[in-house]
C-alpha cells in the first residue's frame, strides 16, 4: 500500500525533472555568454595604479613609491636607499612589478622617485616614457625600454630631461611626431612636450584647465585624444575644447555635457571611439560614460551619493556637435573603458556610488557592461561579475589574447588589508563573450603577415585560417595604452579597409590585403596590435609597428 502511492507520486515527479532538465538545458545552450573571469595571481606583490601592456605582451604595474614597504621584496640584495621618500627612506620592497601573463610570473622594478598619480605613453619604438607623480617625483622623467619575460628591462630615471611643470594627475598623449604631450596636473594649467625640441622650450599655458575647475577639482586626469585633424580634444568636469597645440590656440568650445562631472575625483572614463577607413579616418567621436555626482567628494556621506548612470557621445569633428545621452544599466564612478577587438567598449570596474579617493566609494560595480558601439538599438549587455571589487587605484588592460587584465583597487593611503575594500593584490582576467570556445570554429587565426613594419598607407598581406568561414573580415589596429584612474591614456582603435580574402594555400588559409591608414595624424607612429576578425569572432592580436 505504501510503496504503491509513493511509486505514484514518482513517476509524475520523475516527469516534472526531466521537463525541468530539458528547459534548462535548452536554456543553457541558448544563453549568449557572459564572460568568465579568472584569478591569475594571488598576490602581485604590489597593487597596481597605472598598467601598460608592452610589445612583447609583457605588463608593466606601477604604484606609488611612498606607500611602505610593498608584499614584494627585491631578490637580489638591492634597497632603495631615497632620503626624500616620505615612508620608508630604506626600502628593499619593490612598488613596480613586470606582470607575464603567459606563465603568470611577476618580476620586481626598480622606479626611485614618487609615481604617485602619474601619467605616462608607450611611445614609438616601444618604450614607456613615463612622467610626473608627487614629491620628488613631480618633475620627473622615467623611462623603460620594454622587454620580453626573462629580460632585465627596469626604470631608468633621467639625470638630462625634466618637466618644466609640477604635473600631477596630469594627462599624456603620443602626437604624430612621437613626442608626447603632457596635459595639466594637480593646479597646472598648462601642457609641455617630452622630449623638448630645443633646451629653452618651456610650457605653454591652458587656462581651460583653470576655468573648469570647481572647488573640489573634476579637472584632473583631464581626457585627451588625438584627432585625426592633428588638434585635440580636451574634455575637463562637464566642458571640452578643440586644442592647437602647436600654435596654442583654442579653435572650438563643445556644448558643456549634462549630468555630472566627469574627471578626478568624480571619475567618469572616456575613449576616442574607432576610427574607420569607410571615412578615411576623418570622423572621430568621443564618448565619456559614468561620473559622481557634484560634491559627493566632500560631503561626508558622499561615498553613498548614487554615481552617474548616463553616457554621452559626441562627434568632435562635427561642424555642429552636439552630445547624444544614454543612460547605463549599472551606475558607474571610476570605471574603465577598454576599447574591445570587437570594436565595441567594455564598460569594468568602479563602484555604484560615491566617487574617487580614499574610502569615498561604496557598492561596487562587479558586472562589466558590453557597450555595442554600433547598435544602438541594443546598446548595453550586463556581462558576468567578478567577486572582486575594483575601487580607488584599479586598471584594466587589453591582452593579445583577447583577454582584460585587472589589476590594483586600494582605496586606502597605506597597504592595508582590514575593514571595507581591503588594498587588492590580486590579478584577475575577464574574458568577454567573444572568446567563448562557442565560437572558436568561427575564430580566425592569423598565419602569417606580409610585414610587422607597416608604412603609412601602404597595403599589406594577411594569411589567415578559420574553421568556418561566415561574415566579414575586418582587420583592426590597437593602440597601447597608459591606464590609471579610469583613463586610458594613448588608447585608439583603427578599423582598416580590406580586400575580400581569397583561398590560398591549397584552399586551407585565406588571403586578403589591408591598407594601413594614410598618416601619424591618424596613427601616431609606434607598436599596434592587429587583429583579425570573421562575423565579428576576433583572432589573437600580433603586434606591429607603424612607420613612415
Ligand atoms: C620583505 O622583507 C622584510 C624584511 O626582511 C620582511 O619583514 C617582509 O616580510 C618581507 N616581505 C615579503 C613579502 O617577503
Ligand atoms: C626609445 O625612445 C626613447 C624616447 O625617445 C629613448 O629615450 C630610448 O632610448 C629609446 N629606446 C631604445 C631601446 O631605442
Ligand atoms: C585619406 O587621408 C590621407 C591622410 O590621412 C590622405 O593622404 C588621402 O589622400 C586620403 N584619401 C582620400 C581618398 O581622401
């Protein structure tokens, strides 16, 4: 009697799970992806402020000097011996680290003087030419000539070359001539070139910077890109302008942007969106996304003031520019903004509410955001969260592979490691939804390029090969950034125009030739990362060099 009504109830119960198993199943196969994340490093020694990926996908982390001893500890006998050193005058721990992702090792640098705050660009042969930071780093100029893991590349500090400018929370910009540009700072209203081409070359002044600026700052880390007209687009607070630096003139002041400020502490991120070849690169927008609201940086509640939810684009080489609003599925203050093979932007880190310093941030924002450049009809996809938040002094870096390196989050003076958003030692890896193994008969893998030393405007032959060959093949050049407090200093995408490939190679590869853009103005000269794409699927990026 017993068993009979149980085996009753079982069988109905039997049928409901297996429904339910084939619901979820079919649910599961059907769910576009949504990134996954991985722990590459448990402790990076350091918690990184600004990251740089190098020509040989070799990463260079870099933190504040005056910070203590670090979790990192010279292997070699050497100690910093540096009486200006605010902290620690004798310290045998390093606070810059060279990252391989390869083999997930760290290898210890050696930068002397304050790099707190700092700005930087990997310039055209590859190095980093790195400039400013506080104390007795605010003159500073720094270079590391990048090398490939197990090399001994380190920071050299120059004896010759200083900024004429204290620069502080200052921004930097690779110009076609490759020098760089070195934009405002902490009270600096001014730019300066590095290197200088004559001895007496001093600073030429900027009073934008002085006149955006409110009482809590929201001009620093200004955003600076490069137009493919030659001038720049400078964007501090809620205002921008068309800047000739050669001849210090200012020719446009853009529509000031609704919503909140946008740069330090209120900690919007921006990037100059792809420049394509179906305009011969002569359209460039700007989109700047996320921000904290005005005075949330000196209320003492203000790390739980909402942070901005809106977006605007704008096209700075419009005749009549206006800024286009959207509004994100997640608030955001300083995020990243990571220019995607795809050419679409990821939208990572930061946090809900508040804005940029220490402990002024709260709710952190653990789902990266998709943004599709291109569709607007279907802008923004919430993508996977991290369980690990990445606050004040956090970066996120473009591999090769495809893959988002995260580094740093210390919202803290000191390395602390106790209380709300302890300082991040962790690395992590976000990969977003292209790389799903999903898609990897449709992925493209580059055989072999004609050259890695492209000339301006020349054509160039890339060899291909791809399981299934569906939808357009698209080849994309990208820039390497500078990144640290959620601006990507120097970060560009070129979208060039390409020949329909053709079997080749007994009809096992594909051939198709892509035409380099016309000029530095375009493409300051220097390392890019070219990738190739097929229906929208990247293949892993190779590096090559634009010359003239
Ligand atoms: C670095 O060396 C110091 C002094 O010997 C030591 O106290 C500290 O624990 C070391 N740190 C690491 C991360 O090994
Ligand atoms: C790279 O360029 C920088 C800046 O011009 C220069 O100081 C450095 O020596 C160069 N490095 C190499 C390896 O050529
Ligand atoms: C495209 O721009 C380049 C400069 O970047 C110029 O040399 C070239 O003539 C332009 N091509 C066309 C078709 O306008």
């Amino acid at each position: 009697m017993r068993m009979l009504s149980s085996t009753r109830l079982l069988i109905p119960r039997l049928i409901i799970f297996i429904v339910e198993l084939l619901v979820l199943t079919v649910r599961f196969v059907d769910a576009a992806p949504l990134g996954t994340w991985n722990l590459l490093v448990e402790n990076a020694g350091i918690s990184s402020m600004h990251t740089a990926v190098t020509h040989y996908d070799t990463v260079i982390l870099l933190d504040r000097t005056n910070i203590g001893a670090s979790r990192i500890n010279f292997t070699n006998g050497y100690c910093r011996d540096n009486p200006d050193d605010r902290v620690l005058k004798h310290d045998c721990s390093a606070h810059s680290v060279m990252f391989d992702p390869l083999t997930n090792s760290l290898r210890p640098l050696t930068v002397f003087t304050d790099t707190w705050c700092s700005s930087g660009q990997i310039v055209a042969n590859g190095s980093m030419v790195q400039t400013g930071g506080d104390y007795e780093g605010l003159y500073k100029v720094r270079l590391l000539d990048a090398c490939p893991a197990g090399g001994s590349c380190d920071w050299v500090e120059s004896e010759s070359e200083a900024l004429v400018d204290p620069r502080w929370y200052a921004s930097n910009q690779v110009l076609p001539d490759g020098r760089q540009i070195v934009v405002g700072g902490r009270y600096t209203y001014s730019y300066e070139f590095v290197p200088k081409t004559s001895s007496g070359e001093g600073s030429f002044s900027l009073s934008f910077l002085h006149d955006v600026q409110d009482n809590q700052n929201d001009n620093m880390y200004p955003f600076v890109h490069l137009l493919p007209d030659g001038n720049l687009f400078i964007f501090a607070n809620r205002d921008s302008i068309l800047l000739d630096y050669v001849n210090n003139r200012v020719l446009k002041t853009y529509p000031t942007i609704p919503g909140e400020p946008r740069n330090y502490p209120s900690a919007g991120s921006s990037v100059m969106l792809p420049l394509d070849h179906t305009n011969n690169f002569t359209v460039a927008e700007i989109l700047v996304c996320g921000g904290a609201q005005y005075g949330a940086f000196r209320s003492s509640t203000g790390n739980t003031w909402p942070a901005s939810d809106t977006c605007g684009r704008i096209v700075a080489t419009d005749s009549n520019p206006k800024w286009s609003m959207e509004t994100m599925p997640i608030r955001r203050t300083m995020g990243d903004t990571v220019i995607l093979p795809t050419a679409d932007i990821l939208l990572i880190n930061g946090a809900r509410n508040g804005c940029q310093g220490w402990g002024k941030a709260t709710n952190p924002a653990l789902n990266p955001v998709n943004y599709a450049t291109y569709n607007a009809a279907s802008r923004f996809q919430v993508l996977a969260p991290t369980t690990i938040p990445r606050l004040y002094h956090s970066t996120a870096n473009l591999l090769t592979d495809g893959r988002i390196l995260l580094a740093g989050s210390n919202t803290h003076q000191y390395y602390t490691f106790s209380g709300d958003y302890p300082t991040e030692l962790r690395i992590d890896a976000f990969a977003p939804p292209y790389l799903d193994s999903s898609y990897d008969t449709h992925r493209p893998a580059i055989f072999r390029l004609s050259t890695t030393s492209i000339r301006y405007g020349s054509m160039f032959q890339v060899v291909y090969t791809v399981g299934e060959k569906e939808g357009e093949f698209e080849v994309n050049l990208l820039s390497s950034p500078f990144t640290t407090h959620s601006y990507s200093q120097g970060q560009r995408m070129l979208r060039l125009a390409t020949t329909e490939p053709v079997p080749t190679i007994l009809g096992r590869a594909f051939s198709a030739m892509a035409t380099a853009p016309g000029s530095a103005v375009v493409a300051p000269p220097g390392y890019y990362m070219l990738l190739a794409l097929q229906g929208g699927i990247p293949s892993k990026g190779l590096w090559v060099r634009l010359t003239s």
